[in-house]
C-alpha cells in the first residue's frame, strides 16, 4: 500500500499532540487510522513484531492482505487469492447459488479444486491502495460561504472532483472521499476492485449459523461463522467480470495461519473496515437515537421478518428467496434493541448532557472562544428541536422503499420513464434508453428475487396504517388524501399490489421494458401512487439537504472546540475506512454474580443441542468425532477439547464482521463476527468493563474443515 502526499498529513486528524492518552480505556481511542498507529501504544500493550510490519508507507505490510468484501473485511490467508471471511458475509452469494436442488445454504459447500469453484453472485473485492488528506482542499472552497444548502453541495461537488481527478491519473482504481469528521477532515481513498469472486469453501448452515437469532450478539457462543472465498482477474493481473478464462489473483501479502492459537490474556489485534460509529455527537443526538430511529427500525423489521417467514413457511423456494432478507433483518434488530438497552444501562444520554454543559461552560469562559463558539450549543439543540418535530415522516421515508418490493420496481421504472419523457426527439429517448435498460433490468431481477406478494401486501399495509396516523409536520399529504385507517390501510395494500402489472416480473422485463415508447405509455396504480409519494419526498429531501448543510458546520464546530476543550486530538468514528483495534483475549462479569470465560468448546455444541431446539442442531459428524475424542492437533489442553469461539476486549463495530484477529506475531488465530449484546451500544459508547466482541477460534475452522468437512485442501494450500 502506497501513502499518497504525506506532507499534508500533519493536520488535525492525523497527528499526535500533547496530553493524548494510550489508555486502552478511553473510549473513543480504539479504532485507528494506520496513520495513527503511533498514538495506540502497540508495543507496551504487546505487540512483538514492528508497527512498520503491519503498515509501513510504501512498503508491503499486514494491511495489504485485508479486502472489504460485501459491507464486511476479509483477509487472504494464501498466494493464490484465498479468502477467509464470515459466513454471513458471503450469505447472500450462497443464497443465490441455491436452489431447492443444490441447497448450499442449508448443505454447506466444498470445491475440491479451483475448477469446482461457484462464481459468487454480487461479491465483490476492494483493496485499499493508498489514502491522502484531502481537508485543505474541501474546507478552502467552502470557507466564504454561509448559506448551508450552497455549503453541502460545494462540499460533495469539490468530492466528486477529487474522486473523479483521481481515477483520471490512475484508471485502474475506484476513489472515494471519505467524511473523518462532520464538516472538519476528510480523506480521498484509492481503492482496487477486483470483480471476479467465487464460493470456495462455506460450512454447513447448522455450522455457519449455529444458534440462529437465539445466539445472535449472546455470549456465550458456538458458531462456526467462516467462509473461504477466492479472488479471480484476467491473464494479465486486472480486474475483470466472471470468466472460466480468468486465474486466482496473486495478492502483495497474505496472512500467516497460526494452528497453535491463543490464550486467555494474551495480546490480540484487528484490522479491518469497521462501518459508522457515532462518539463525537452531541446529547441530542443520542435522545434521536433513543426516542425515535433505534426503536422504530427495530419494530419496523420485526413485523417486516414475521410477514416473511410466514410466507415462506411451507414453501422451500419461497423461504430460501427471502432469507438473506430476513437474516438482515434479525441481525439489525437485535443489534437495535441491545443498543436502546445499552444506552438506557448506562444512561449515556445523562452523561453526554454533562459533557455537553461543561463544554459551553468551557467555552464561555474563554473570550477567543466565546466569540466563535458562544451560540454554538444553543445552535445544535435548535437544530435538533426542528428535526425531532417530523423525525417519524424522516424515518418512514428512509424505510418506505427498502419495506416494499414492488415501491422500488415502481421507483425505478418511473427514474428512466420521467428521462425519458424529458428528451425532446424520438432519437434521443431511444438512445437514452437503449444505454440504461440492461443496467435498470439487472437491477429489476435483484428486487424481484426477494419479492413475495403476500409479504408485500402486509409490509405495505403497515407502513401505510402509520403514516395514516401520523399527526402534525409528520403527516404526508399523499397519505393523507387517501383517507385511510388501520383497517382500510391493509385493503389499499393488497388492492394496489393485486391489481398492479408490476409483480409480473416477465411482463416488466420483456415487455415494458421492450422499447422506449412502450416504457412511456405503460400505466398502473402502483405507479401512479408512487409518483404522488415522490412527490412529497422530494420536498422533504430538499429539507433534508438545507439540515445536512447546517449540521455540517454545526458538527465540525463542534469536534473543533471538543478538542480544544479536552486538549487532544480524537480519533475520528470508524466510517468504512481501514482501521486498527487491539486488546486482549478476557471475558467479563455482565450481571451480578456471573464471569463469562472467553472460550466456549465443543462440548457447548453437545449440551445446545440436547436441548432439541432447531436452531441447535448440528451435524453428527461433530458429535461422533466429540466422543472418539478425534480432535488432532487442535486441542487445547487446558480446555481438554478444541475451542469454537472466543471473546476479547477489542473495539469492534458493523463492518469488522469477517476482520482477521492476530496475535502478537501478526499471524491469524481467529477471524471476528459478533460483538455481546452489551457491546452493541459501541457505536455510541466503548468501555472496557462491558465491550466484548465475538470470533470463531482458528482452530475450530481448522478443525472442521479436517475432520468434518473433509476440505483438508484449505489447510494445504495455507500451509497447515
């Protein structure tokens, strides 16, 4: 990995400055950039080998083996483009390989050479290749200007052009300029995308998602969430799409596999993609997280999970169609409702409503500060006191299309119709549309193949009951005029959804999208609905844009004289971007009386699934190789049986799914996947007493790949 201009890394967010703590205990120090891999205390926590050996500018490292893959991190453990992921990160590829036939979902599946290998539908590779501070840039050209809708979009436009100046010098790479702190730094990533993914090695699903949604974010923990991927290019070493022609790419640095793993106490580190964090937000924030998004969306997705798996229950076809839906679905809310329990556990609100007062009292007692930051408080709890009053009509909006299958078919065609109808000759609507139908079909065919009408019609029932009772600058006039309640609410659904055209998936591909002329003329209620609904949506959005721009220089304000306030620098919330965590295997006390190990073993399968539960059966070779004590060289002996999942203090967050832990030596001992439940509150908050994160021992991957599976080729070609 190359660091690009690193003269002007000597700005806020990159440097260390007097009075930063090393302490593993603050909370808002656990995920660095690597340019911030001086500040973490690596060495005094543990680490044995050199900073410079995991990321040294210039020089190959220990980050040039991570990729982001589907949202999550994986690592190339081989020469020859192997990958080690989650199994819930490739879920969604292996759904799509499925059929009622070759259920690989529920079966499991294993290549035994490179020929076998399935092409995982929608996986893609990134590799980070090199990142520059590009602040300056940004800020410089937004500083004369006050009003915020001009703000945001001089903000996102000066964005785009460092996104598309880069790919202009070096083609070859995707760019992206990420936002490290609200309307105060930020930095251009390069990245190489590497298109050609396929299915190696995924365990069974009574492995991969032992324990279901009972065990999800629980400790303790048996899950054997792992997959092996295999990154594909063309003869000539470039990325390029699915082809039986291409080879198995040859990354810069793979990691080692260290089959002897660890033991409690024993110094652990993360690299990887951790998705949004949200530390550095005011008291406010916290209340909208509490009062309105987290509980909401929780609700919202249990319904939306209780309407699929009724759908789908005697229906194999129908069950395997929605279920990386519902997966998603279960995960998030979960993950919600450990968050609200957190944040009323520890009552952050209170505390962040502390910091808050003694921050204006700070501020107030500075003249020079006074001056510039005097309003400032009182100008986010305005901000927030505006955006609270229709924070119910934002959410539903957020959610309305993602709810409804047959909303986004109808969102999509009208995108290319409303173009099209725009184009002032027969010609240029022709070729309008002959450059955006293969694009828009493609996308078509990914919402219809979750799509169930009955599903439909109930989700759609509901989202439309609540909005129909929304009151004050909630209400949506499209809504409104239709007049509806509970009960009639459900009937519009399953009247509109009956009667539209739009759920014949043939019908929409082949013959209103055939033509131009035929898009333009085609007609449907759904359709018709959807254009009213835009309507108001577009209205908020521009809202919407003129808040984005005040909070951006509200924000930035804000972590500005929070440093000052605090006298260090922070480092920024995990945004997508590479980042390092470290910390130590250790359990933890999470009630009264109680000490939670951090290793569960195999026994802990055993006595889950004498309990006849469905979401603890597992395969019998796992019982049969228990009882002839057949566990080889992955044994731990001080546990007399081989380990399955273990915890650890490290500051993990969505998006580190799939990350590589490493021991002291830089060698993989285990791979990340969950955090506890009281963890999930780590995007607002990280303390050491409560956050724990979750990964699967590399010698129970090891182990059943061995002895179960008989994928003894993954162990040989990563040299165990």
């Amino acid at each position: 990995m190359k660091f690009i201009n690193s003269t002007t890394v000597a700005l806020a967010l990159f440097l260390s400055t007097v009075n930063v703590s090393n302490s593993k205990a603050n909370p808002d120090e656990g995920m660095y950039p690597l340019s911030e891999l001086s500040r973490a205390g690596l060495k005094k926590a543990g680490l044995k080998i050199s900073e410079k050996d995991i990321y040294n500018p210039g020089q190959v490292g220990l980050v040039d083996a991570l990729v982001q893959v589907s949202g999550c991190t994986g690592s190339f453990v081989s020469n020859q483009g192997l990958i080690i992921t989650n199994h819930h990160c490739a879920f969604s590829a292996v759904q799509l390989a499925s059929t009622a036939i070759n259920n690989y979902l529920k079966n499991g599946f294993v290549a035994q050479n490179q020929a076998q290998e399935i092409e995982a539908k929608g996986l893609k590779i990134r590799i980070t290749d090199s990142y520059e501070d590009v602040s300056a840039k940004i800020l410089n050209a937004v500083a004369n200007i006050s009003d915020p809708v001009e703000r945001i979009n001089t903000i996102k436009r000066k964005q785009q052009e460092l996104v598309k100046q880069a790919e202009k010098e070096d083609p070859s790479i995707k760019a992206e300029v990420s936002e490290m702190f609200i309307g105060k730094s930020y930095v251009l990533f390069r990245y190489k995308t590497i298109e050609d993914v396929r299915l190696v090695y995924i365990p069974r699903q009574n492995i991969g998602e032992f324990g279901g949604e009972t065990d999800n974010w629980v400790w303790p923990r048996h899950t054997g969430d792992y997959s092996f991927l295999r990154a594909y290019v063309n003869k000539d070493g470039k990325s390029a799409p699915y082809s039986q022609d291409n080879v198995p790419y040859q990354p810069k640095k793979h990691l080692k596999v260290n089959p002897n793993g660890v033991n409690e106490n024993d110094f652990t580190f993360i690299l990887g993609y951790p998705g949004k964090t949200f530390r550095h937000r005011p008291a406010q924030y916290i209340k909208y997280q509490q009062d309105y998004l987290l509980p909401y969306v929780s609700n919202l997705y249990d319904f939306q999970n209780k309407q699929m798996e009724e759908a789908g229950k005697d229906n194999t076809d129908i069950a395997l169609s929605l279920a990386t839906r519902i997966k998603r679905n279960a995960n998030v809310l979960k993950n919600y409702r450990g968050k609200l329990k957190g944040l009323r556990g520890i009552d952050l609100l209170t505390t962040k409503k502390q910091e808050d007062e003694a921050l204006a009292t700070f501020i107030l007692s500075k003249p020079e500060l006074k001056d510039k930051y005097g309003n400032l408080l009182n100008d986010i709890a305005a901000y927030y006191q505006v955006s609270d009053q229709d924070a119910f009509k934002e959410l539903w909006f957020n959610n309305i299309y993602n709810s409804t299958s047959l909303l986004k078919v109808a969102r999509d065609l009208q995108v290319l119709k409303i173009a099209l109808m725009k184009e002032k000759s027969t010609p240029a609507a022709k070729q309008l549309f002959d450059n955006n139908v293969a694009q828009l079909k493609a996308s078509l065919k990914e919402i219809y193949k979750s799509y169930n009408k009955q599903a439909d019609q109930r989700i759609l029932g509901k989202m439309l009951s609540d909005a129909a009772a929304f009151q004050g600058k909630n209400q949506i006039a499209s809504i409104q005029q239709l007049q509806l309640n509970n009960e009639t609410a459900q009937h519009y659904a399953t009247q509109i959804i009956n009667n539209s055209k739009l759920a014949d998936q043939d019908y929409v591909l082949n013959t209103v999208l055939a033509d131009a002329h035929t898009l333009q003329q085609f007609d449907d209620k759904l359709l018709d609905f959807q254009n009213s609904l835009d309507q108001d949506i577009v209205v908020f959005a521009a809202e919407q844009q003129r808040r984005e721009g005040v909070l951006n220089k509200l924000m930035g304000d804000y972590v500005a004289v929070k440093e000052i306030f605090q006298a260090k620098n922070f480092i920024p919330d995990a945004n997508s971007t590479l980042r390092l965590t470290y910390g130590h295997i250790k359990g933890y006390t999470p009630a009264d009386a109680t000490y939670m190990k951090p290793f569960t073993t195999i026994e802990g399968i055993i006595q889950k699934g004498n309990l006849g539960l469905p979401e603890f059966d597992y395969p019998k070779e796992i019982k049969t190789a228990y009882l002839n004590k057949n566990f080889g060289p992955y044994l731990k002996k001080d546990l007399g049986s081989v380990p399955v999942n273990i915890l650890y203090d490290m500051d993990t967050t969505g998006g580190n799914s799939g990350s590589p832990i490493m021991n002291a030596n830089g060698e993989l001992i285990g791979v990340n996947f969950d955090r506890a439940y009281d963890a999930t509150i780590n995007d607002f908050a990280w303390n050491e007493s409560y956050s724990r994160s979750i990964g699967v021992d590399i010698r129970y991957v090891l182990w059943v790949a061995d002895k179960i599976d008989n994928a003894q080729f993954i162990l040989k070609e990563m040299g165990i």
